[in-house]
C-alpha cells in the first residue's frame, strides 16, 4: 500500500503545482490587461487618476479571486486520496477500481469480507501501481491558446517595459505627476498660428505633440525644449477646427479643441468729400474708398464691420492715430488732407478679436499744379514772310481753373494775351492767329516762343508753359526773285548749249570728227549741268508761293525733256561720233538743234507769264496796303497818339515803295513781260502819275496831321488802286486764260484726230490679223500633209540604214559603222518628231546625220578601192544603202527648209484683193498721222508738255504704218498685223501723253493766276516730319463766316471720325477741337 500513496502524493504535488502556476498565469494576464487598458486610454487620451484608480481596483480584485480559489482547492485535495485514486483511475483505465477498493479496504474491510483476502487485494493493487506507467494527468483542462497568449503577451510586456509607466498604473495613491498644457482648448481667428506649451516635472522623455484637423489624419511633430520640464510646438495657421494632445514617454494627456472662427473685418461704405474753398467744387459723396482730393479737402468716412466692434482707430501712414465712433458694427471719422498717401482702419471686436491684416487704402493729394499747355499746330519750328500771319491751335487744361492764356515771344521779351476767362475754365481747345508785323520782325529774325496759361489761383498753381518753338522770318519776295534770276541763267544756258550743238554740228559737216566729239561733250555736260539746276530750282519753287501752279507744271515738263533729249539723244550723239561710222550723228544732232530751239522759246514764255504774275501780285500788295492804310487812319482818328501817326508814315511809305515797284515792273522792263500783257488797253488805261499825286497828298496830310483829309485821301487812293488791279487782272487774264483756253482747245482736237486715226488702226489690224491668223491655219494644214509625206520617207532612210548596219561585218564594220554609232539614234529622234507632228528639232539634227553619212560613205568607197572589192560585192550594195539612205535625209532637210507655199495656195482671189486695200487704207491713215504730227509739231512750240517723247510716239507710229503697207502689198500678212499693231501700241502711247498735257492744261485754265501771299507758312528745316507749302494753283477766294460753317456732310464725317479711335494722349483735346468745327 506505500507504493500506491507514494504516488498518489506525487500525483498531489503536481496538482499543487499546476495550481500554483496557473494561478500565476492568470494574476499576471490580469496585471497585463490593467497595464495595457491604461495604455490604450492614454493613446486615445481618456485616462485620468479615477481610471487608473478603478482599473488598479479591478487588478488586485482579480488577483484575490485567483489567490483564493487556487488556494481553496489546494486544502481541498491535501488528504482527499480517494480523489486522487479516482483521477489517477480516471487517467489510467487499466486499474479500473482496484486503487479506490484499495484505498477504502485499507481503511475499513467490510463485514463478510476476508481479511486476509483484502490485504492480498491490496498488495496485488500496489504490486500492479508499482508495475504501472500513471498518466498524472491535472483534473482540470488548460487551453494551449491561453498559454500561447500569456507567453505573447509576456514577450511583449517585456519588450515594451517602463518602469515609470508601472508605478504610474499600479501605484496610482503615490504622489502625482504634474502636467500643464497651454493654451489648452482655446478660439483662434482663421489663418493664426497657435503655440502650444507643455509643462511637466517628473518626466524626461521628449514629449510630442499630435494633432488633426476636422477632414485630416493625425499628424505628429517634436516639441522644443524651452526650459527643463518646458517644451513648446507651433501649430501654423490653423484654418479650420482641430484636435490636439502631448504625447510623453507612455503617457498622454487629454484632447484639447482648437475652435476656428472668422476674422474682425472692417470695410469702408462711404467717404464724403468737403472741398476747400478755392476749388470752386461742391461736396460729393462715393463709395470708392481710394480717396483722391486736392490738399485741405476734408474727408468723412465711414465703415462698417462684421461683428460689433468695442473700439476702432484710423491709422495714416504719417503716424495719425484718429479714434472713430462706434455704434455696434458702424464706425466713422473725419480726416484733413494734408500730406497722406495711404490710410487703414484697425479695430477690436466687443469679443476680443482684431482685424488680422487691414486693408490700406490710397490717398492722393491733388496738388494745384499749373495749368497744361499744348500747341497742337503747328507744333514744329515754321518760316514765315515778314508779311504773314502763324495760326496756332491749343489746347489747356487744368483741375481747377485757368484765369488767361498768353503768347510769349521769348527772344524779344514780350506777351501779347490771346485769351481771358472771367470766369475760371478747367479746359480751353481754341486758336490764335499771329501777325508776324505786330512782332516787329524783319527777314532773317529767328525767335523763340511759347504759349503760357495763368492758373485761376496764381499764388498756389502758378503758370503753365508750352513747349518752345521756334519763328524764323523768311522774305518770300526777295526768294522768289532769285529763283526769278536762277530761271532767267537757265533760259541763258538754253541758248549756249543750241550754239553749242549747232557748232558741233557745223563741225561734223565739214569732216571734223574729233572737235564735234568735243562740243558734243560739252552740250552733254551742259545738259548735265541743265538738270541739275532744274532740280534744285523745282524744289524751291515747291516752297514758292509766289510761283503760280501753271509755271511750275511748265518748268516741270521742260526738265523731263532735258531728261529725255540727254538720254535719248546726246547720249546716243556721243556713242556715234566715237565709233566708226560718225557721219551716222549727224540725224541726231538735227534733232537736238530742234529741241534745243523749241525748250528756249517755251522756257522765254514761261519766264514771261510769271513777270507778269508778279506784277500783278505787286498791285494786290498795293491794294492790302492801302486798305491796311485806311484802317490804321480811322483807329488813329479815334484815339490818336504820336506812335500811331508814326505808324501811318510808315504805312505811307510802304505804300509808296510798293507803287514805286509796280511802275518798274511795267513802265520799266517791259521786255520780260509778254507783248499782249504790256500792249492790253487795259494796262495802258492806268494812270500811275494820277495815284502817285494822290499818293503824295496822302503823305502830305499825314504830315500836316489832318487825319479826316488822310482818310477821304486813303479812300480815294483804294478806290484807284483797286481799280488799277482790276485792269491788270483783266489783262492777265486775258493772256493767260485765252493762250491756256486755245491750248486747251488746240490739244483737244488733236486728242480727237488722234481717236480717229486710232480707231481706223485699230479696225485694220482686225481685219489683217483675220488673214494672218488664216495664214497661220493654212500653213499648218500643209505642214501636216507635208509631215506626213516627210515621215514615211525617214522610215525608208531608217529602214536602208538599219539594214545596211545588220549586212556589214569584219573590218568594213569596224571601220564604217563601229566609228558612227550616233548616226541611227539620231535618225530614229528625227522619225520620232515627225511622227509627232512636229520639225523644230530636226532642222539642226538632219545636218548633222548628212555629214556624218557622208563620211560613213566616203570611208566605205576607200575601203572598197583600197582591197579592189568587186562591185557587186556586199560592201558595194551596202554603201549602196548608205548612199540611198543620205539622199533621203537630204530631200527631208531641203523639203523642211523650203517649203513655202504661194498666195494662191493660201488666200482666195478675194483675199488678195482685200489686201491690196488694206495697203491702200494704211497709206491713207499715215498721211492723216502726217498731218496730226505737223499739229502736235505746232503745238510743242506753245508748250513744253507736248514733248519730244510724244511727237517719237507719233513717228515711229507712222513708220510702222508705212512697213504694213508694204507687206500688203507683198501680201505678207503676218508681217504686216505686227507692223500694224506696232503702229497702234506707238499711237495709244501718245494718246496717254497727250491726255495727261491736257489734263495738265486744264487744271491751269482753271486757276493761272497766283493767288500769292507773301505771308505763307512752312515747316523750318528739321524741325519735324510732315506739312509743307506748296505753290499756289490759282485764286483763292477766303470765305466769309457764314460759308466758313461745314455743310451737313462735313460734320457727319468729323462726327464719323470722332467715334474712331486715337491716341489716349489727345483724347479730350481731338474732342474739343472736332466739337469747336462744327459748332
């Protein structure tokens, strides 16, 4: 029986062990799970003191419960072997029942039961214990997997162990840790930054801190030491609600909430302007809170806010700090302008918010400045005549008013005021009109000038200046004299270059070629010499205004035939005389002597019509003078004083010098003035003595101080005066108007001859251009018949020399045909054009092919003689076949360049009859082409735009005429139609030219007379691009006020023009302007 409790006491050790254990296994799960619960409720910063408290509580519960119940199984099964018999029976199912009838007979044997035969029982029973390998399995169950989670949970307890994190969960009664975090939960305006501090003592783990916005994840960063136990993390500009906690070591501390709410804003509603005084301007109110007003403007402004406000303060960038009245959300203040550029408007809310970042507005201080000038014509340094007058336009502008404007001559130190505003005006778009006289100037003063404009307050604006110009005076009579004398040089050189060319023509008659190569040089050097001075005349008289239009056309036309006869003729004179055959000049150098002679004449006419111009220019001068005259005397009468009576002298004077002119140009030096001018019965009606008596009394009167027997004097002088310009007004009309009219009318009816002889050119070139076309068609249809005939013929050529090719052999091919492998292609090109319809390249191949058969041939009748072939050989009948194959293409040639049918193959009997008459009909329209080059002969005497270039037109017409009315005759159309034709290209070209002389004529017929004012102006050399004066064209009549106002169509234009763009600069100026025309 020993055996048996031996094991059944090891059996209890066992199980007191296995108790043991487990009961350590689950005390320790238990103080895992308290451990990680206060982890996971720091990470998810819920814990606090009360939680660790009840979850320690709730540890040292379970604890106890395991302790107890292990505890109480332990004394349960210390003396129980019949539990432990029946679990190791359990275990072991081989014993059966034996332990326990062991167990219960040691202790008691039943009544009727043997003694001796239980204790045997017994001994077999721990015999067999003995014997036996017991399974000690425990009497309760341990699941693998809670073994397996206590050594996971124990390995990672292990690994995340923390001392401090133990004794802050399972000594929670020990002294606390303190923890600070600022600013905790908190309201922040959208778009700050929140600095977080965390103050902890006890801890020296490096806290972080974690944040997330609403629609965010967490996010960590390390905070900053500050101090010891002081850290610190920034949280930059927080836009929308977030969620923050500190994490340190093991620990956390609770959420905090960071509210995100909107900004104080304050915007301005209304700024209302107080002007000063001097502006002149009334109080306006605007919702714009730039503010722009000129210097001591006071401005009320007012704002208003998001939410009611507790203070609110207006801040300048001078430093100014004005406290504004609140009303809940409404603010206002009043500012002086002084200096201020810029302003903002800072202010806190009744719950404790600012304005984050206020806006800054802009102040502008209008400063009176001085007014702003501009000449906008004509805007560039001018000449003007002593005589004339200088209209400027302007334009002025200012912010608040401009008293007056004056013009400023700079250089003589004196204001003239062109304008004066009783009441101040903010814009002025006007013009002024300068008598250069009232100036005091004399050709060839050069002044400065200026416009300025006076501000309305002139203490503060002051005055406003334009930009300078400058005023040359330029004596246009005194100009137009010498280009007078450099005209009259010209015409002079006219005549030595005819004397000249008539010497170097004499020269050339008497055999003398190298002294006519000489003077013809130097007709070609004077003519050189001729158009340059032309040049440089033309291009001052463009700037003439005393040159009439009908001069300068004239002078215009005889330098293009200058150009012309150097070019077309002198120059061809001179290639002739220097080569071989000089006496071939001698034609050209007739023609040079005839232009020669007719430029002279026409320059001499010319030259004349301008004097007289000029003279009647003279007499409108007398009558401006005189009219000046009466209107200075009745301003002197009125209120007289002794610098007007000296004024009048001078008048008076003027006057006189004037007639004095006048009676030299007419009296004087008639020569340069045309006959039917000087000779007019109304010129010589003038009675000069008559007006130079009057003049005298005049003067005479001034001197005696009489100024009513001045006046009645001065009228009676204007009235002689005007009529003496009437006469000469007449009279050059009457030169001028009747030689331009007959002209005019001259050249018209050689315009209509011309159409004429045109049209009958024209209708006789159709009708030969009909035959020659005919000509044409008929030759190619022969052509066709003739090719074919010529293709079958170079088909036997091809074919006899092909086949005399393929029959030679040995040295006879060699020799003859290997030396001439071209020959057959050559022929075969030929066969391949013909059969195209067409001979050009066979003319210049065919020859070629003959002169090389012709050697071919030659070669084989050596080699045939030389080796005494017989005749009937093979090298016989094959140079045979060359022979035949050569005269073939010979007869092809001579057909090709032959052939040339008759007439009567060609035209009808008809037909040569019709040309017969064309001839005839030619013959007659070159004797009326005769009879119109005499007219236009005649005609380019009168004037210099009936030119050499036309008159060749015209000849050169008439010889093609002649050249088509031979081949008429010889019936050769085609010929003949380019003949003709050449004759009516050559007619319209002399049409074009005579045209353009009369349109020019008729422009001139229309206005001959200058309308000449020495007072014209133009733009000073360099001054600026743009703007000229040109030469007059005519009278012109200067309209009255009334007829001065645009018509209905004008205005609609400048109205159309002003809704078009322009630059920006002039905006309000071309407005101004273009409303001041039509108004």
């Amino acid at each position: 029986m020993d055996i048996l409790k031996k094991k059944l006491k090891l059996f209890q050790k066992k199980i007191f062990a296995a108790v043991i254990g487990l009961t350590a296994i689950n005390v320790l799960l238990s103080f895992f799970g308290i451990y990680y619960a206060n982890y996971f409720l720091e990470f998810i910063a819920y814990s606090s003191d009360k939680v660790k408290i009840t979850l320690f509580v709730s540890f040292l519960f379970a604890a106890v419960f395991f302790i107890v119940k292990s505890l109480r199984f332990i004394l349960f099964i210390r003396n129980r072997y019949d539990y432990l018999a029946l679990c190791l029976q359990k275990n072991n199912p081989s014993t059966k029942d034996n332990l326990i009838n062991a167990l219960q007979l040691e202790k008691k044997v039943p009544a009727g039961t043997s003694v001796q035969l239980a204790s045997e029982f017994i001994d077999v029973t721990d015999k067999q214990v003995s014997s036996l390998n017991i399974n000690f399995k425990l009497p309760f169950n341990v699941a693998p997997a809670y073994l397996i989670l206590f050594a996971v949970v124990s390995c990672v307890f292990l690994f995340t162990f923390d001392y401090s994190s133990v004794k802050k969960y399972f000594m929670p009664f020990g002294a606390p840790v303190k923890l600070s975090v600022v600013p905790g939960d908190v309201s922040v305006v959208i778009g700050e930054s929140v600095d977080v501090i965390f103050v902890s003592e006890g801890i020296n783990t490096k806290p972080e801190l974690f944040f997330r916005p609403d629609k965010g994840e967490w996010t960590g960063i390390r905070m900053r030491k500050l101090d010891m136990g002081k850290f610190t993390a920034r949280l930059e500009k927080i836009t929308e609600d977030t969620k923050y906690f500190i994490r340190f070591g093991d620990g956390r501390t609770q959420r905090y909430g960071i509210t995100v709410v909107a900004p104080t804003s304050v915007a301005v509603a209304q700024v209302k302007y107080e002007y000063p005084a001097y502006t002149g301007l009334s109080d306006k109110t605007t919702s714009d809170p730039d503010i722009e007003a000129p210097a001591g403007t006071v401005v009320a402004i007012t704002g208003i806010s998001n939410r009611p406000l507790k203070e609110a303060y207006l801040m300048t960038d001078t430093n100014e700090r004005i406290g504004m009245a609140v009303n809940k959300d409404k603010i206002s203040c009043r500012v002086a302008l002084i200096n201020q550029t810029e302003y903002r408007i800072e202010a806190v809310s009744i719950d404790g918010y600012g304005v984050a970042d206020p806006v800054k507005y802009r102040i502008r201080i209008i400063r009176n400045e001085p007014p702003e000038i501009i000449i906008i014509h004509p805007a560039c340094d001018v000449v003007v005549s002593e005589k004339g007058r200088l209209k400027i336009i302007y334009s002025a502008t200012d912010a608040f008013g401009i008293r007056s404007i004056d013009f400023n001559c700079l250089s003589k130190e004196r204001k003239i005021n062109i304008a004066k505003f009783p009441r101040p005006v903010t814009k002025s778009v006007s013009e002024y009109e300068l008598m250069i006289r009232d100036l005091s100037l004399v050709p060839g003063d050069v002044v400065r000038y200026r416009l300025e404009a006076t501000d309305a307050d002139p203490v503060s604006g002051g005055t406003g200046v334009s930009e300078e110009y400058i005023i040359e005076v330029f004596s246009y009579e005194l100009e137009h004299e010498k280009i007078e004398q450099s005209l009259a040089e010209l015409n002079q050189k006219f005549l030595e270059m005819l004397a000249k060319q008539m010497e170097a023509k004499d020269y050339l008659l008497k055999g003398d070629k190298d002294k006519s190569l000489q003077a013809e040089k130097d007709v070609d050097a004077m003519a050189s010499e001729q158009i340059k001075n032309f040049d440089k005349i033309l291009e001052r008289m463009m700037d003439d205004p005393l040159a009439s239009a009908s001069s300068y056309a004239d002078y215009e036309s005889i330098k293009e035939s200058m150009d012309y006869l150097q070019k077309d003729k002198i120059k061809p004179a001179l290639e002739r005389l220097s080569g071989k055959d000089p006496a071939a000049s001698s034609g050209l150098q007739e023609e040079i002597i005839a232009e020669l002679e007719r430029i002279s004449i026409l320059g001499e006419n010319v030259y004349e019509r301008q004097k007289m111009e000029d003279a009647v220019s003279s007499a409108r001068d007398m009558r401006d003078a005189s009219l000046d005259l009466k209107e200075q005397l009745e301003s002197a009468k009125e209120a007289p004083s002794p610098e007007k009576l000296k004024k009048l002298n001078e008048a008076a004077e003027k006057l006189s010098g004037l007639m004095k002119e006048l009676v030299e140009r007419l009296l004087k030096m008639p020569k340069n003035l045309p006959d039917e001018f000087v000779n007019a019965s109304s010129v010589k009606k003038i009675d000069f003595a008559k007006m130079g008596n009057t003049a005298d009394a005049l003067k005479q009167a001034l001197a005696d101080g009489n100024i009513d027997e001045a006046i009645k004097i001065a009228e009676q002088l204007a009235k002689q005066i005007a009529g003496m310009l009437k006469n000469m007004d007449d009279a050059a009309q009457t030169v001028s108007g009747n030689s331009n009219d007959a002209l005019q009318s001259e050249t018209t009816e050689a315009i209509v001859e011309l159409d004429k002889i045109i049209k009958r050119q024209q209708d006789l070139l159709n009708e030969t251009m009909a035959l020659a076309q005919k000509y044409k068609d008929k030759i190619l249809e022969l052509q066709k018949d003739l090719i074919k005939e010529l293709y079958e013929k170079q088909k036997i050529a091809v074919s006899d020399f092909s086949s005399a090719n393929s029959q030679s052999a040995g040295d006879f091919k060699e020799k003859i045909f290997s030396r001439h492998t071209g020959v057959n292609a050559k022929m075969m090109d030929v066969l391949n054009e013909l059969r195209s319809e067409k001979v050009e390249n066979s003319r210049s191949v065919l020859p070629q092919i003959i002169t090389e058969m012709n050697g071919m041939i030659d070669a084989a009748r050596v080699f045939i003689g030389t080796d005494a072939v017989s005749a009937n050989s093979i090298e016989s009948r094959i140079t045979d076949l060359l022979i035949s194959a050569r005269n073939l293409e010979a007869e092809i040639l001579d057909l090709v360049n032959n052939f040339s049918p008759s007439h009567k193959q060609i035209y009808s009997q008809s037909e040569l009859d019709a040309m017969d008459a064309q001839s005839g009909e030619q013959g007659e329209i070159n004797k009326t082409a005769e009879k119109l080059s005499k007219t236009l002969s005649e005609l380019s005497l009168k004037t210099p735009m009936v030119n050499q270039p036309l008159m060749e037109n015209v000849a050169a017409s008439r010889k093609a005429m002649s050249n088509a009315a031979v081949n008429l005759s010889a019936k050769e159309s085609v010929p003949a139609a380019e003949n003709e034709k050449e004759a009516l290209e050559n007619l319209l070209k002399a049409k074009d030219s005579l045209s353009s002389a009369s349109e020019q004529m008729e422009k001139m017929s229309s206005g001959s007379r200058p309308s000449g004012s020495s007072g014209a102006v133009k733009m000073r050399s360099g001054s600026a691009d743009g703007g000229s004066s040109g030469i007059s064209k005519g009278f012109v009549k200067i309209p009255s006020v009334d007829e001065y106002t645009p018509p209905a169509k004008i205005k609609e234009e400048i109205m159309n023009a002003l809704r078009k763009k322009y630059p920006s600069k002039y905006e309000n100026v071309i407005k101004e302007y273009y409303k001041s025309l039509i108004e």
